[in-house]
C-alpha cells in the first residue's frame, strides 16, 4: 500500500474523528448524559440569575451553585472520556454556549439531542489534530524554545488510535512545518551535511594525529590513502581544537 501524504493523512484523520462523532451521537446512553448536561447547564444558570438577584436584595449565596456546578463537572468529565479515544475533543464550550448557524459561539441554547436534531450536533465536533506539537513544553515546565535554549527539541503528542500510516505521513508532516518555522533559530552547519556515520574513523585519525603519529603511518594502520587520512583529520581538527590544524598540529605530519 503506497505510503500517504500528509494531506491525504489529514484528510483521513478528519473523517475518522467525523464517524467516531456521529456514530457516538447515536448511541442512546451518550445521547441521555448529553440531554443531562444540558440541562444542568439551564439549572446553573437560573441559579446564578436567583443567587444575583438575592445578592442584590443583600442575601448570601446559597450551595445549591456549587453542587450544580460539580455535577456539571462530572458530566463533562464522563463525556470527554467517551470521545478521547475516539481521537476528539468533546465539544464542551459548544454545550455551555451554543452556536449561531455559522459555527461561532452567540449564547443561543442548544436543543435536546435527539434523532431530529442529530444535524445539528454532527457540526459541532471539535477534533484536535492526531499529532499535535508542544512547541513549548519541556517535560516539566510550559517555557518557549527561546528560554529553554534548545530550539532543536520537539515534543509531539501522538493519538495512537489512528492507523500507523496516517500517524508517520502526519508526524513527517508537522515536523516539516516546525523545521521550516524554527529555521531562523535552528544552529546547523549550512556548509556541508555531516556524516556521522562516518565519525569512527574521523576520530580515530584525529586522537592518533594529536599523538603525534604521521599521517602515513596512521593511513597504513587503517587501511585508506593518505589523503583521505589528512581529509578526516583537518577539518575535524579546527572544529574540536578551536584553531587551524596546522597550528594545532605544530609540524607537518607527513
């Protein structure tokens, strides 16, 4: 099976999340604890509409508020737990306030969720990406590639519902974006792409030439040209000593 594009990796992540959502929405017990949600939220605002008006006649709040609003809480935390896996975030702003027709939030109440009004919700899923950057978190504290002083560390959350295909095209994806978009601060040697693979033999010649041994012998010894000896020894020489290698080197090591 050719491997996706970020795009088409996208585009079906999006339509995973989408069934998860309507189908979710079809199922009785889901649809009961919504209609719940919706109308703890109705009593926690008639509530506050009373307890302001009795603070306006100079009475105190009463509990009742608070009791609503934790079965608010439990509610929304049991619904979030049904839609996380799913690899969506459970549209809880959108039940607090409503949404006008265009999808912006306006304070119009939402109705009951039933098979009419089905629609209505299937507009509403709020799906966060499968992979997502935390371009500014470094495993303890939520700090900016600036103040952490290493702009070369990504960490990225990855829902590892969706299929491994769709997950690399994306993660390729927003490495890319994030690659592009640190360029500026991103510290790399521009003038020649380094080989790390290469660097046993680069660091054998180097500690063998900082001895003092030549570097005919060093070549005799591990097997490769004389040249290709000086090759690995020169350039890694004025990066590790800080100076020219001839200077570092202080005779000729023929």
């Amino acid at each position: 099976m050719p491997r996706r594009t970020g795009a088409a990796a996208e585009t079906a992540a999006s339509k995973t999340r989408e069934a998860q959502w309507r189908y979710l929405l079809r199922n009785p017990d889901f649809r009961d604890d919504v209609n719940d949600l919706l109308r703890t939220y109705d009593l926690v605002r008639e509530e506050i509409r009373k307890q302001t008006l009795e603070r306006g006649l100079g009475r105190g709040f009463g509990p009742p508020l608070n009791d609503l609003e934790a079965q608010a809480s439990q509610l929304e935390e049991k619904l979030a737990a049904l839609a996380t896996p799913r690899g969506f975030v459970f549209p809880v702003r959108e039940l607090r306030l409503g949404l006008r027709p265009n999808g912006s939030s306006s304070g119009d109440k939402l109705p009951n969720l039933t098979a009419d009004t089905l629609a209505v919700y299937e507009r509403l899923i709020c799906g966060a990406s499968p992979v997502s950057v935390h371009e500014d978190y470094d495993g303890k504290h939520c700090i900016g590639p600036d103040e952490l002083g290493n702009p070369h560390k990504l960490y990225l959350e990855v829902d590892l519902t969706l299929p491994r295909d769709v997950l690399l095209a994306l993660i390729e994806k927003k490495l890319n974006e994030v690659v592009e978009k640190r360029s500026s601060i991103l510290k790399r040697d521009e003038r020649k792409r380094q080989r790390f693979d290469k660097a046993d033999f680069k660091i054998a010649v180097f500690d063998r030439a900082v001895e003092g041994e030549l570097f005919r012998a060093i070549a005799a010894s591990l097997g490769r040209p004389v040249s290709t000896v000086k090759s690995a020894y020169l350039p890694h020489a004025e990066r590790s000593l800080g100076r020219p290698a001839r200077a570092a080197s202080g005779t000729c090591r023929c």
